[in-house]
C-alpha cells in the first residue's frame, strides 16, 4: 500500500513508500483510512524537533471505515465508521493509567511518530481507542475530531468555560478557531482574538466568515486596551493561550479579569516566558496546562461538530491526494493553509 513515510532522522526525509499492508492483531481492527489531518505534530517530524522513531507513517489524525476485526474484537464491526484516540502503547499499569489518564502514559506511542499512523491506504488499531461517528457525518468533519477534542479537552473539561463568559483567544491558527467557536457554541458572551500582522490574510478572514468579528492585529491596535474596552474596565473571564508566543504569554495577566483563568494550549518550542508572576497572583488567577485529550472529549467533540454547533470543517482549506504532500506542507508552513487534510 502507500504510504508518506519519515525514512529517517534527520529535517525533511520523507516520501511516499510501498509498503505491506497491515494485518490486524488481538483486539485490533483494520480501517481504510478515508482522510488524515496535517497536525503540528508531522511537521514538527518533517522538521526533525520532535521525538520519533523511523521509519514511520506519518499522521494522527485519520478517519476510516472498518474493513476487518480480529477474532476478539467485541464493540466494532465491519462497515463502522470511526476516529481513534492516539494514545497507543500506555502502558495500562501506571499511576497514570490506572487513574484515566492514559493520554500522558510516558509509554504511550502515537501514531504518526511512534508507531504507523494515518496517511496510508490502511491502518489497523486497537478498537479500545476508537470512536464510532454518525453516518450523516462527512469525511472532512470526522479528519478534526481530533483537533477539536483537544479543545474539548482543555477548554471546556479542564478550563471550565462558563456561559456569559468573555474569552480572549492568543493565535488564530486552527486550534485556536475552533477554541474560538467552542467558546460561543457554549455560550460565551463574546470572543476577541489576537494576532500578527501574518495573521490577517487568511486566518482573520476565516475568522471573520465564522462569524467572530473582535480581531485584534497586535502590530495596528493595543490589545490591553481593546479588550479592556470590549469588557467595560474588567477585562477576560477566560484567556486561551495558543500563541506559544513568550510576548504574547508575558501581556495575558494585563487583560485578564481578577479571579479570570488561562488556558494553555500553545508550546514555545522551549524558548523561556518571562512571567510577572505577581501580576497573576493579584490577579487571582487559575492557570491550566494541557495536553492531549480525555476519553470524554471524543464523543463531545463529535457531537458539537455533527450537530453544525462546531463546524471546524470550515477550517479546511486544502484537501489533496497523498502525492501532493510536499507542497500541502509547504503551505501550513508558510501560513497559506489554516486546516489540511490528505486523502491516501
Ligand atoms: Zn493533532
Ligand atoms: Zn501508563
């Protein structure tokens, strides 16, 4: 079969590949994968700054249908659609694991870097890990369920995102959109969101099309000031950090309401943040870090984008064949993609 394999170590080194088709162990199923997002993760690989082990298949967040089960297989059959959490190899007997936390398992070994992933003709995968989506659910909407869990995860489980509340989103890429349209899907009041002048091409105007109209572009207006504005003097009930942006993360106490909350979701890439953390202590605030997703969030995050409340499939701007790879990654890297998928 094809797939867009990471050959090995090193920046760039990947390529389409013949390999064998997979062969369902216990407990696995095989899924024809239908569609595979472009995450941060495969061109944090591609650019050879993030823990892999090759040679790998590229890409975690697939969709497919189920063409075979092992023998044991109990919950799903042949014909089911599906999307798989990419938490393979926990280990099942940690502190983590036995607590449900099986997402930050030090064992675990996702797909796209640390096992096989998504962008192949085929994957076969342990049926514990998947969720089954509505029949009337596209292709493209099931490719950011992934995506979207994770904000269902950070924002809404962890954060605890209030009705009424004002959110501020930091970096309008595709996380943080759909940060963006979670929050009003729940009932947030209002939403600004913050960016760069690189920012206003094609992620304003997106953000604009969804419907959120408070973009603030750091380089022509004071964000402090405007949100304080748009919030009489109180500034943010809920600030989504998904700029990774050591600036941006140093101005967030400034705009935040006392007793307000920051949600993590960005990385630096390392670089070091210098906090005023006092001005977070007199502010009262909650800080929440995050990573991966909860078993919870799948389902939710299914629902809020079959029932159109998320419609994170607008976020795709590039869907292509396996072959076009190359130039698809070009383009999320030189901010010409917001959302893309391959279709193997
Ligand atoms: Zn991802
Ligand atoms: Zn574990």
């Amino acid at each position: 079969m094809k797939a867009l394999v990471k050959t090995q170590k090193g920046i760039g080194n990947i390529e389409i590949r013949d390999i064998p088709e997979p062969i369902p162990s216990s407990g696995e199923v095989k899924i024809k994968i239908a569609a595979c997002g472009i995450c941060g993760t495969d061109i944090h690989v591609k650019n050879d700054c993030f823990p892999y082990w090759p040679p790998v298949v590229l890409g975690h967040e697939f969709t497919g249908e189920i063409i075979e089960t092992a023998k044991d297989c109990k919950t799903f059959k042949v014909g089911d659609k599906v999307v798989a959490e990419p938490h393979t190899k926990a280990c099942g007997n940690c502190y983590l694991c036995r607590t449900g936390n099986i997402q930050i398992c030090s064992a675990k070994r996702s797909p796209g870097w640390g096992i096989d992933g998504g962008m192949a003709e085929y994957i076969c995968y342990p049926e514990k890990l998947l969720h089954k989506i509505p029949d009337s659910m596209t292709w493209e909407q099931a490719a950011v369920v992934e995506p979207t869990a994770n904000i269902v995860t950070d924002l809404l489980e962890r954060t605890g995102i209030q009705a009424g509340d004002f959110v501020v989103v930091q970096g309008p890429g595709p996380i943080g959109l759909i940060a963006a349209m979670a929050a009003k899907a729940v009932g947030a009041r209002d939403v600004a969101i913050i960016g760069t002048p690189g920012d206003v091409e094609l992620r304003f105007a997106k953000a604009k099309e969804l419907g959120l109209n408070n973009l603030i572009n750091i380089a022509e207006t004071d964000p402090v000031k405007a949100i304080m504005d748009l919030t009489n003097g109180l500034g943010a009930d809920v600030v989504v950090e998904c700029s990774g942006a050591p600036k941006a993360i140093e101005m967030v106490p400034d705009f935040l309401k006392k007793m307000g909350k920051v949600c993590v979701v960005g990385l630096t890439g390392g670089k070091t943040v210098n906090i005023n953390w006092d001005k977070f202590a007199f502010k009262v605030a909650t800080v929440v870090f995050n990573l991966s997703t909860f078993y919870t969030s799948w389902d939710k995050a299914i629902s809020l984008i079959s029932s159109g409340r998320v419609p994170a499939e607008k976020l795709i701007t590039h869907k292509e064949p396996l072959e076009n790879w190359q130039k698809v990654f070009e383009d999320i890297e030189k901010l010409k993609a917001l959302k893309a998928i391959l279709i193997p």
